[in-house]
C-alpha cells in the first residue's frame, strides 16, 4: 500500500506532467494552423508581386528563404510554361484557381492559382515544411513550459511534504506512548482536518487508560484478596495434621471445607466479574424474556432456599416482557441478587423476584424482608470486595459488583430502597436507552415456598 505522500506526489505530477503534454499538443495545433495561414497568405503575396516580364530560373526576392521550399511556374494562354523557377520542377499545370492541396512526386503541396495578365501563375510549397515551421514554433513556445514543470515539480515536493509535516508530528506524538504514558497529544499548532482524528485518538487513550487503570486496579484487588484466605487455607490444614484425636481431625476438615468452599467461591467471582467488564467489547445481544430468565433464577436458588426455610418465588403481578441483551450477564445479575437477598435474609424470611413493566420501561426487582442495608451505605456497596458491618454470613463483597457492571452493559439505571411493606431491602433494575419492548405470553409463575 502507497503512503498518502507517494500517492499525493505521484498523482500531482502526473497531473502537471498530463496538462504539460495537453497544452504542448494544444499549442501544436494552433502553430500549424497559424503557419498554414500565413504560408497561404505568403503565396499569394508572391504571386501578385511577380513582375510581367519573366526570364526562366530568374532569382527572385520572394524565394530567397530556401527553406521555404516555393516554387513558381508560369504558362500562357496557350499553355506553354514560360517560366519556372527551380529546374527540377516538372509538376503539370492544375486547373481551377485559388488554394488547392494537391499530391504529386510522393508528398503533398500546397498550390495557388491565379491569372496575371493573359498568364496563369502556379505558387506552390510541400505541406511538410509548413509542419516543419509549426513544430519549430511549438518547441519555442514550450521551452518555457518544461521549466515551468520543473519548477512546480520541486514546488509540489516542498509543498506536500509541509503540508504533511502534522501527519509526521502525530505519529511521533503517538509513537512516543506507551501502556504507562498514555496522555493525550497536545491539538495546538495543528490543521482543522486533523482536529477529529486527534480527537477520537485522544478519546481512545482515556479509554485505555481507563481501562488499563481498571485493570491494574482489579489485579491488585484479587491478589489482596487471594492473600488472606490462602493463608489461612494454609493454617487451617496445619491444624488438621496437628490435630490428635478423631474429634479435634474432624472439626478441622470440616473447618477446611468451609475455607475451601469460601475460597471457591471467590475464584468464582472474580472470573465472572473480569468476564462481564463493561469496558470489554459489547457482547452480541439477543432477544431476552426478563420473566423466564426470573423463573429460572427462582428454580436455581430453590435448594438454597428451602435449605433456610425461606420463601422464593415470582410476585404474582409479574408479566412476561422481552427486551434486547446479553442473555448471560442477566442470568448472572439475576443470580447475585437472588443469593444476596437469600444469604442475607433471616430463617423463615420472604424473597420475592418481579419482572413487568413500570412507567413504559422493562424492570427486574428483588426484594426481601432482611436486615436491608442503611441508606448511607448503598452506593458503597457496588464498590469491590466491600462488605457492610455486621454480616454474619461469609462473603466476597463482589456479587453487587458484578451486578453494576452487567447493568452498566445494558446501559440499564439500579436503584437499591427500603422495602416499605416488609422491611428489608429493594433492589430494582430499569432497562432505558438500549431495550427493546416486546410483550411476551404470560408463563405460570413459579414459587417456592415452605409448609
């Protein structure tokens, strides 16, 4: 592939270089044209200048230009030549008067023909020379053409390459970051065609600034977090071998088990929220129904909940919706907030899963009639690996992460609020900007619920 430079040089030279030849074979043209009218004019002036008298091979002025190749015959009225002017000059007379081309002895001449008193004069002069003339002319006139096009030849190379010099002055600025100095290139100083370009680069590096900050963020996170339950991983199988009776061994695999079960969990976390980071590339999205993708969270989280003696299921006003979005991100959405409300939520407590419509928008909505979270602690909890005061249950502090992200995804809005019937807390997510409406046939909820 040709840089722009190359094919900017190429394409203005070969434009000069076309409208140079063009102008040569213009001007061509109208020098032959204008010798064929001076020649013609010439001819004639020749043949009214001829004296009476005439003496065979007399010199006269007007051929003394051999160049000009004329030649004059005269007859009389009984068409006996009287006169000629070059020896070997054997054309025959050519009837019809006035200018005529005619062809003899292999080439073409141009003749004139008049009467002269009682005497028919012939002028006549080879087409050749005339081009001859005309060429010779033409390559006066284009001398200072061809100097002209090596002018604008060195004027086109200076002229590109400053005008690409801010092309060259961008690619240096960008050559020059790297993953640690990602700021943006300074727009001073350059030319308005390159100001969106720029621009949107600029945009492109606070994208992967971020993104590469979040990272960095994340990792630092994890492997903090990974510290502390591997230590005590560590400590707790210490224990265990250390242990002397099949009572004290017993308890401390048990207590093993749980670390294990914990550490689990939180690799399992961690993968799903690096899997649906918001500032990954948009994942394909497809026609979702809210209300089955909440059946099938209730129908997931069942044991779990029987297992606390909690009652999950659908409200009963929920309505079937369908909506554009990443079938996977909602399930997992869905399947942290169902876990929180069940892990947080006391024995025999209600979780109660919404799907419908409310002011013209899809909703999802979990509620519970736990402890609730206190208002100046619900944005906090979107934060990584943050957990509130006085949790007895054991936790990564990520679901709510992970949720915020898959609803950053959808470009959805979540708000977290009291639950006004029942205690405990609400937390509704309302799809905006990106969702698709679509009525879907009401499904038969599905409740779990405890005799």
């Amino acid at each position: 592939m040709k840089t722009i430079r190359t094919q900017l040089m190429l394409g203005l030279l070969a434009g000069a270089l076309l409208c140079t030849l063009l102008a040569g074979f213009a001007i061509y043209h109208l020098a032959d044209n204008e010798s064929n009218e001076q020649s013609d004019r010439q001819l004639k002036q020749i043949a009214a200048a001829l004296p009476l008298q005439l003496v065979a091979n007399q010199l006269l002025p007007a051929t003394e230009d051999l160049d000009d190749q004329i030649a004059v015959q005269v007859w009389d009225q009984d068409g006996r030549k009287i006169y000629f002017s070059q020896a070997n000059m054997g054309m025959p007379f050519q009837k019809g008067k006035g200018y005529q081309s005619v062809s003899f002895a292999g080439e073409t001449l141009r003749i004139y023909t008049e009467t002269k008193s009682d005497r028919l004069v012939q002028i006549s002069q080879p087409v050749s020379v005339r081009h001859k003339f005309a060429v010779h002319m033409a390559l006066r006139i284009l001398s200072p053409l061809v100097i002209l096009l090596l002018a604008l030849i060195v004027l086109i190379y200076f002229v590109v390459g400053r005008t690409l010099a801010p092309l060259d002055k961008v690619a240096a600025a960008v050559a020059i970051r790297s993953p640690n100095a990602l700021q943006a290139i300074d727009l001073s100083g350059l030319p308005e065609d390159l100001l969106p370009i720029v621009a949107a680069l600029n945009r492109l590096l606070v994208q992967i600034e971020t993104a590469m900050s979040a990272q960095r963020i994340f990792v630092a996170d994890a492997a903090h977090e990974l510290r502390s339950p591997l230590t005590a991983l560590k400590l707790q199988l210490q224990l265990a071998e250390r242990s002397s009776t099949d009572e004290l061994r017993t308890a401390a695999f048990a207590k093993l088990h749980d670390r294990l079960d914990r550490s689990s969990h939180l690799v399992h976390q961690l993968l799903t929220l690096a899997r649906h980071e918001p500032d990954q590339a948009k994942r394909a999205f497809s026609m979702c129904e809210l209300h089955l993708l909440a059946q099938q969270s209730v129908i997931d989280h069942s044991t779990y909940a029987d297992s606390k003696s909690i009652d999950l299921g659908l409200s009963s006003d929920s309505i079937s919706v369908q909506i554009l979005g990443n079938a996977d991100g909602l399930s997992v959405m869905l399947s942290n907030l169902v876990d929180n409300a069940l892990r947080y939520t006391q024995q025999d407590g209600k979780v109660d899963v919404f799907s419908g419509i409310e002011n013209g928008w899809p909703v999802l909505r979990v509620s519970d009639n736990g402890p609730g979270i206190p208002e100046d602690e619900r944005e906090r909890v979107f934060d990584r690996f943050y957990r509130p005061d006085g949790n007895a249950d054991w936790g990564c502090g990520l679901g709510m992460s992970i949720v915020k992200n898959v609803v950053d995804l959808h470009t959805a809005e979540i708000q977290l609020s009291s639950n006004q019937l029942s205690g405990g807390l609400v937390v509704t997510v309302r799809f905006t900007s990106d969702a698709v409406i679509h009525p879907a046939p009401r499904h038969k909820a599905v409740q779990v619920k405890q005799d």
